[in-house]
C-alpha cells in the first residue's frame, strides 16, 4: 500500500505546507497565494459576516474542501458540518452528548427550577440594537412574570458560573427552560447553543435554522421563537407553566428522532470523503 506522507500546515512552516487548513479570520489573499497542494476552509462561523470567504467558497477555485455550516454541494467540495459537533467530541461514547442520547428516555421536570436559564457572554443590554432576538425574547418573557436566571453579562441577575463554581451543562440541569437563540441566522447555521439546551434536559427556547437538524432533534419538544411575532411562544411557555400536566407530557418527549444515529454517521461520513480527496490529490486514485 502506498504511503501517504504529507505536512500540515503550521505556525513555523508558513503556509505553503502539502495541506494548508484555514480558518475565516485574517485576509483571504494568504491563502490564495499559498502554494499548498491541498486547501481546506474549516469555519464554525456564520460565513454570511465574512464575505470575501464566503465568496471564494461558491466560486469553487480557492478551497479543495469546505467543512462549514453551509449546505452540502459535491460539486464545491463543500460539506456542512456543525460546530456542535465537534462541540460534544461525538467520538468519545462517555461524553455528556452520548450519555444523554441512552438515558433521555426518561427524562422528568422533577427537581428543575420552573424558570429560564440564559447563559450569554453577549454584553450589557444597553450596547445591543433593539431588535436583537435575545432582548426581544427575553422581554417577551418577562411579562409572563417568568423569572429569567442569567449568570452571563447578558442580563446579569447572579453569581457567574465561575464564581458558582459550575460549567454551563451543570447549571442547565436545574432547569426546565432554557434561552438559546442563534446570535445571527443563515441556512445551515446551528450552533452548540441548542444541543446544550437539549443535553441537559432542557426545554430549548430556540430561535435558528431548525430545518437543518430535524432529522436529529425532535422539534416537537422544542419551542421555536418568531422574531417577528413573539405570541406563540409566549403562549406555549404561559400553558406550560400554568398546567404541570402539560409540562409533564411535554418534558418527556424523546428529544432525538429515530433518523438521529443515522444522521450523525453521515456526518462522520464527511470526513472521510474529505480523507479520500486528500489521498488522490496525492497518489491518485
């Protein structure tokens, strides 16, 4: 068997390594100066802020590869696979992610704070723009007189979970909901903000690109936010509150669909169409 014997791009080799793997921060010419055989853009961000990039990836002549939130299309090499997938090290079957998936079936509101928790490092109010969906959400649900816990800069009301002493998936766990919008919505773009809200049990209050995880998470159990009219979710969160029935049937939905383990291989599967391009660009074949 052929043997492949490449270099990764480093800090001391410049950028002209046989594989250059790149991120979105920094001038896009560096790359497309670079002499390296093979180019990969690896982003877990949202490519709509980042142009120049986003416009290299849809001609198809800068990146041999795209691993990205954007939608998959074979003919650029461009392969969407969330952040939170690297996230929750689904390679590793004790992580929180993997524990979650074999015990949620008996999930249980017991013992959970019937109040939102809001974990964002998003700064003080004042220095967003009305019309930010976590200020106008967050209001929306402070007149249900629903206590919001955030031990974020945003909304700042306790102790950081520094101070507290717990990372953010122990405290979510006291919860029964959780607000996660998306900071910024594009096709395919899912951070690790809802599966956290998911693996700790929560009820995710959850405003993003659903369409694209719905053949992993059962969004019957999520409860969706219209930044253009804030009414439904209001009421769903109102009737849950107010019917400890409804909670009750509503928590104990499986928070996974029977397509999720094999939609995660098929994320798995990306990288290695992405092993296989990278070993015929070197050997051939």
């Amino acid at each position: 068997m052929s043997k492949l014997d490449i270099d990764l791009c480093h800090e001391e080799m410049g950028i002209d390594a046989d594989i250059l793997i790149s991120s979105v921060f920094g001038p896009l010419t560096e790359i497309t100066t670079s002499t390296s055989k093979f180019k990969i853009l690896f982003s877990s961000e949202n490519m709509e802020h980042y142009p120049d990039y986003l416009e290299a990836v849809y001609q198809g002549t800068t990146f041999d590869a795209v691993l990205s939130h954007e939608l998959d299309d074979k003919n650029l090499n461009l392969y969407r696979v969330p952040s939170w997938f690297f996230y929750y090290r689904l390679y590793d079957q004790n992580s929180h992610f993997w524990r979650y998936f074999v015990n949620s079936t008996s999930l249980t509101v017991e013992g959970r704070f019937p109040r939102v928790s809001l974990v964002s490092r998003h700064a003080e109010v004042s220095n967003l723009l009305r019309g930010d969906i976590r200020i106008e959400s967050a209001e929306a649900l402070q007149q249900l007189n629903i206590t919001i816990d955030s031990p974020g800069k945003f909304l700042n009301n306790m102790y950081s979970l520094e101070v507290m002493g717990l990372s953010k998936h122990e405290f979510l766990t006291n919860y029964v909901f959780n607000l996660c919008p998306e900071n910024s919505f594009r096709r395919g773009y899912v951070t690790e903000k809802l599966p956290e809200a998911i693996v700790a049990g929560t009820l995710p209050i959850y405003w993003g690109d659903e369409k694209s995880e719905e053949r992993i998470f059962n969004f019957k159990r999520v409860i969706l936010i219209n930044p253009e009219d804030m009414t439904e979710m209001s009421r769903v969160v109102n009737d849950l509150v107010n019917s400890p029935a409804k909670m009750r049937a509503y928590f104990q939905q499986h928070p996974f669909v029977d397509t999720a383990p094999v939609a995660i291989v098929q994320l798995f599967n990306k990288f290695i169409l992405v092993a296989r391009n990278i070993k015929s660009k070197f050997l051939g074949g």
